[in-house]
C-alpha cells in the first residue's frame, strides 16, 4: 500500500510540485511504516469518502444504461454491415444484367462502401461507449478500495446510503447519508 494513499485522505496533506505529497506538519515525504500517528481525518476525508462512493454508485446503476447502449448500437452497426454486404450484391447484379459504362460503375460501387463506412461509426460508437463505461468503472471501484484499504488499517467502518438523482452529472449533485464508526 502507497502512503499517500493516507494522506489524501488527511488534512495534513499538501502537495508540492518539486516532491510531491508532503506532511505539513512534518513537512517531508511520508515516512511511516503501516500508519500514521499524525493523522487527522476530518473534513476532507468526509469529503473523499462521500465523493469516492457517489462515482461508484454511479457507476454500479449506470450498468444497465451502458450494456444497453453497447448492445443496441452494435447489432444497429452489424445490420448496416449486412445491408452494405447486401447492397454490394445487389448492385454487381444489378451492372451485370444493364453493362453499364465503366464510370458509372464505379460511382455505383461508392454506395456500399459509403454504408459500410457509416456501419463501422456505429459499431465503433457502440465500442467506445462499452470501453468508456468500463474504464470509468474501474476507476471508481479502485478509489474506493484504495479508500476500504486505508480506512480498514485504522479501524474505520462506515455507513452510506447513496440516493442519486435522475439528473446526476456531479458527485455533490447527489444526497448522501454518511455514519462514520471508531473515527477517533
């Protein structure tokens, strides 16, 4: 476990461009062992502690939203393949009965390729909306395990029940209850 994992959560912590995450008390690196004695978890651990949960349980209900997205627009982009595989075969029969000219062939050909272009958007939207929703996933259940992890050494145990709004965009858009046990 990284010590600076502590001090995000301590109010003693300033940050520093040349070293990084020092005490301000004692103003260095952190150098303790499991623990820190100095410690002091007030405001901004509340604050971390109600934020990090808010984006996980975001995360956790924006599930459904996700796996839905991903699935429609996929099987949209696979349909439009199938019509760009279509339209191919339709169009090479259709010049084979007519023996069109040669430029206008050509121009005639555009078409599938056009639509197998607008199909591979579709499926790449599909992708990247899956991609995102696990990254972002990820992320908010590391934060709050690196959280647990810290909180779990000190003996900290909490409550929260988590109520988000229909139009949550921010973690302070969303109304949290929070009972914090054995912070001494």
């Amino acid at each position: 476990m990284n010590n600076t994992w502590h001090c995000e959560l301590c109010n003693h912590q300033r940050k520093n461009l040349k070293e990084g995450s020092i005490c301000n008390l004692t103003k260095r690196k952190p150098a303790f062992n499991r623990t820190c004695s100095k410690k002091l978890f007030s405001t901004k651990f509340k604050n971390q502690l109600r934020e990090v949960n808010v984006v996980y349980e975001h995360a956790i209900k924006d599930k459904w939203w996700n796996y839905s997205y991903t699935i429609i627009f996929g099987l949209l982009g696979v349909g439009v393949t199938c019509l760009a595989a279509y339209s191919i075969v339709y169009i090479n029969d259709l010049n084979n009965s007519f023996h069109s000219s040669s430029s206008y062939s050509l121009r005639i050909y555009l078409i599938p390729f056009i639509i197998f272009g607008i199909a591979l958007k579709i499926l790449s939207q599909a992708i990247g909306m899956y991609n995102m929703y696990v990254l972002k996933s990820r992320e908010a259940k590391l934060k709050k395990d690196r959280v647990d992890a810290v909180l779990a050494l000190y003996g900290i145990t909490y409550d929260i029940d988590v109520q988000l709004h229909s139009n949550y965009r921010f973690p302070q858009d969303a109304q949290v209850d929070l009972q914090i046990n054995n912070l001494r």
